[in-house]
C-alpha cells in the first residue's frame, strides 16, 4: 500500500488568484473525495469522483471543480480565490462501497 | 445535515474507558469512526452498516442503532495513544459522501 498523497503541503494565494492542488489514490481505489476542513470543524464534503466522472457535490460553489485521470490521481481545482477558501484541503481515496476512506494528510491552503 | 457528536471533549487517565455518541436525524445507511491527530490525515477506525451490528477490534469498538440512527464509539482502557479528535462521519443510502460530526475531543493523561 502507498497510502494517499497530496501535494503541496502547504500553499498561499492572493484572494481572486486560481489553486491546483493533487492527490494520488491508494493503490487499487478507484474512488477519489475532497474533502475542506476549516481549524476546529469536521471535514466538509466538496465532491467525489468515481472512474474519472463527478458522482456527487456538497454545497460548494462551481468555482470548485476537479479531475480524475485514469490512473485514479486527482485535482482539486479553485478560482477566484477568497479569503474564507483559507482551510485543510483533505483528499480521501476508497472502493465504491462498504470500505473505509483513506485520507492523504492535506493542502494547506492560506488566501491572503 | 451534520450528525450531533457528544461529547464535544473528554479528559481521561490512562486505563479509563470513554463512550462518543453521534446522532443523525436522517435515516443512514452507514456511519464511519475516524481519529485525527493535531496536523495529521483523519485515520480509518472502522464503519458500521445499517443492521445494527457491533464491531470493535483490540480495545476500541462500535455500536450502531439503526432504529434511533445512532452510533457510540467506545474506548476501553485508553492509553496515550487514544488521544485526538474523533469523527463520526454518517453515509445516506445512494449517497457516497460523508458528513462529519464536529468531533470530539479526547485527551489521555498519564
């Protein structure tokens, strides 16, 4: 097992500029989330990929948007950034169903 | 709607037990238990379908009451590993996506 990676680590941006931040899947999910958590809160659900196709969206703004490519990697992408974007950007990778997440140890995120 | 953790935190010495509850006011299909410790990645602690079964491994197990739509986390003889914050992240059914409690928590003294 690779586990999940993400990358940056750690990451500023003016307010109004546009973010990529990736994610490599556990080895043999095909299912890939992102996940936002603000300091002190639970994750929060942005949207899920399974086999390159968006299956589900939490109430994110459309300025968020991903990829899954075949090998299972992800991005989460961002535009026109704002001051409230500023979290833990956590990507989860998982089988479709009944299995448990793994999730990668974040992007921090800081919009200045 | 975001599951109800309680308690929010928990002080405990070394070999006490604990018990986390997480509520729902929706019906779940299934409920996961997840452990963060400060900066690092949530970790997989386990996840209970609806049908009211119990699981649990070493020292940490899980209950789920499909009925009330709630789940209990339950430490026994916690050491200082155990310290963090849990999560109880709750599954719709046709939904693969969680939504998280805002945690609880816990904090093992010697």
């Amino acid at each position: 097992e690779t586990g999940v990676t993400q990358s940056p680590t750690h990451l500023i941006k003016t307010r109004g500029q546009q973010v990529t931040l990736r994610c490599s899947s556990q080895s043999g999910h095909n299912t890939v989330s992102w996940y936002q958590q603000a300091l002190g809160q639970g994750p929060q659900f942005i949207f899920q990929y399974y086999r390159e196709e968006e299956n589900g969206r939490g109430n994110f703004p459309p300025r968020f948007s991903g990829l899954q490519f075949p090998n299972y990697s992800s991005e989460l992408n961002v535009n026109a950034l704002e001051l409230d974007d500023s979290a833990l950007y956590l990507c989860a990778s998982s089988l479709p169903s009944g299995d448990g997440y793994t999730f990668g140890s974040g992007t921090r995120l800081t919009v200045v | 709607q975001q599951p109800v953790q309680s308690p929010q935190a928990v002080i405990l010495r070394e070999g006490e037990d604990a018990v986390i509850n997480c509520s729902s006011s929706k019906a779940l299909y299934s409920v996961h238990w997840y452990r963060q410790k400060h900066g690092e990645a949530p970790v997989f602690l386990m996840i209970l379908l609806k049908g009211g079964e119990q699981k649990g491994h070493d020292k940490i197990s899980a209950s789920f009451n499909e009925k009330k739509q709630q789940s209990s986390l339950y430490l026994t003889a916690s050491q200082l590993s155990y310290s963090g914050t849990y999560f109880c992240g709750t599954e719709n059914q046709g939904r693969r996506a969680l939504t998280f409690g805002s945690g609880t928590r816990l904090q093992v003294q010697p």
